[in-house]
C-alpha cells in the first residue's frame, strides 16, 4: 500500500506593491516636499554666501584703515623738525607741489591721466624712515652737499633719493631730495638751512602715499615714494578715500592748503562693497562723504562706510 507524503499546500504570495493612483500621489508629494527642502537650503546657502561676502568686505575695511592709521601715528616723524616748504613730487603722480613734508592732501583729485580715481583723495604721509645713523667723524652736511667717509646711507638717484638731516638736540632738520651721488659725497637739490657735523643724524625719508586706482576703481593702493617699488594693493573693493583734517585752531578743513604743520587730527572715510552682487538686492541708498560727491550706486552690492580720527602726535611738538 503506497503511502502519500504530506501534502504541499500552494505558497501565498508576499509581494506587494503601489497601485497606478498611489503612484501619481505620491509622487506629486514627493516633489513638493523636495522643493520645500531645497528652498530652505537655498535660502540659508543664500544668506550665508551674503553674511560671508559682508565679513569679508569689512575685513577689507578694517585691514585697510589699520595700514592707514598706523602710518598717521609716524606722520612728522623727525621730518616735522623741517620748517621749510620743497618742491617735490609728493606721490609719484600729477605734479609738483611747494609742501613741508609732514602730511600733504589733495581733495576729489579730477586730473586726466593722474591713474587716481576721479573725485576721491590722496595722502601723503612723510616721515623718517628707520634707516638712518649718526654722523662721523670727518662727515658733515653743508650746502647743497652732505660728505660722508663711507656711503652706508640707503640712499640712491632713483627709488631711494629722499633723506632728512637732524641736529642732534632734535632742535631742526632738513629734508632733501638727492640730486646726484659720486663716491660718498650726495649733491641735494637745493640748499641745505643747517650745517651738519658728526654727531648729527641722517635718515632715509618715507613719503607713505594712499589712493584709489583709477584703472581698477575699487582697489586701494599704498606706495611708499621714499623707498619707490609701484604701488600695492592694500585692500579690494574699496570704492572711496576721503580725508579730513583738524587744525590747531579746532577747525576741520577738507584741503590743508599750505597748513600742514597746523594739522593735529586726520579724519579718514573709506566706502567699501560686498565683491559680489546680491541677487534680489537693490542699494538705493545715497553715500555723501566729507565733500565728495553724493553717490547713488544702484546696483545689487551691498555698501558699509567705516571711518576713524587720528591724532598726529609728532605734528605740534
């Protein structure tokens, strides 16, 4: 008799699955909420990309007035002992100028051709460097010829050709442009005031010059005239240098005309922007600094205005 095996029994099937109309919910749905999540994400990408772009922008700004503010505290460094204007090229560019070589301004320069942005300011800020010594025995200064026993002095006709004398007793100085150099005697241009022995000191003299760049109108340029290798980018995407200046009668004057030496505080505004447009931003605002001309941008930047007052210690002493 045949014995039969148990008996298999048909397996129900555990496969499951969307119908057409859950499908077309569903993914509907879906997109819904991942637009939703990439709004948000964008939105906060956004606002980071800004937040990142105004950090930078007033890093600019503040990297640039600190460069600034530190040459103003040496301004008339040893060179205010000078009372004698000099005819000089104070910044490399534009013209002559008949100055005393403590702080030499130039307001809204507006001249074709000078590589200055139109309507903003220069400073020039001179000083003693510090490069210099004592004079030696057998050395002296008289004239419009100084006559040292080694020519150590860092001095030369072309990049290096402004220097400063100073007695000893810190009572007067000359400041001098080399005219001409021949073994270690150094022709100046024009007259030395003072006679200069050993003892006395002699300097290289900086002429620490600050513009914006007329080619590239948001760079800040820094070029030292009196050790002369071109300008350098200090800061980007500053859009205006503006100086204003206290004399020693407490009032401000936006062009020290022939003051300088009455200058005791340095007043400087710098406009920066964001490097990139904002999108969906719009700056209708109007920037009216010192006495420059109001400016109305237009444009999707966004703009901050820092500026600080310096006092000129060595001006007045």
């Amino acid at each position: 008799m045949a014995v039969e095996g148990p008996m298999r029994k048909p397996l129900l099937s555990s496969r499951s699955g969307f119908t057409l109309v859950e499908i077309l919910v569903t993914i509907p749905l879906s997109l819904l909420i991942m637009a939703g999540i990439y709004r948000t994400f964008k939105t906060q990408q956004d606002s980071y990309l800004v937040q990142d772009q105004v950090t930078v922008m007033q890093q600019n700004l503040r990297g640039a007035m600190y460069l600034i503010t530190r040459d103003l505290l040496m301004a008339g460094y040893l060179s205010v002992l000078d009372t004698h204007p000099h005819t000089v090229n104070w910044d490399g560019k534009g013209g002559t100028a008949s100055k005393r070589p403590i702080i030499i301004g130039r307001d809204n320069v507006h001249i074709q051709g000078d590589e200055i942005k139109d309507d903003t300011d220069t400073i020039v800020i001179a000083k003693a460097s510090d490069e210099g010594r004592s004079l030696k025995a057998g050395e002296s200064a008289a004239g419009e010829e100084v006559s040292l026993t080694s020519m150590d002095v860092d001095l030369n006709t072309e990049g290096k050709k402004f220097g400063i004398l100073v007695k000893q007793d810190y009572s007067k100085a000359d400041f001098f442009e080399v005219k001409g150099i021949a073994g270690s005697k150094i022709t100046v241009t024009s007259g030395l005031s003072e006679t200069y022995d050993p003892g006395d000191l002699i300097y290289r003299a900086d002429l620490i010059a600050y513009r914006i760049d007329e080619k590239n109108p948001t760079h800040l340029l820094r070029g030292n005239i009196g050790e002369y290798n071109g300008y350098q980018v200090v800061a980007e995407n500053i859009e205006n240098l503006q100086v204003r200046y206290q004399l020693s009668d407490g009032m401000w004057t936006d062009d020290p005309g022939g003051m300088e030496f009455s200058i005791r505080a340095v007043q400087v505004f710098l406009i920066g922007r964001t490097e990139k447009s904002q999108k969906g931003y719009r700056d209708t605002e109007t920037y009216t600094v010192a006495n420059s001309p109001p400016s109305n941008p237009n444009d999707a930047h966004r703009r901050k205005i820092l500026s600080t007052i310096v006092k000129t210690r060595n001006i007045g002493l």
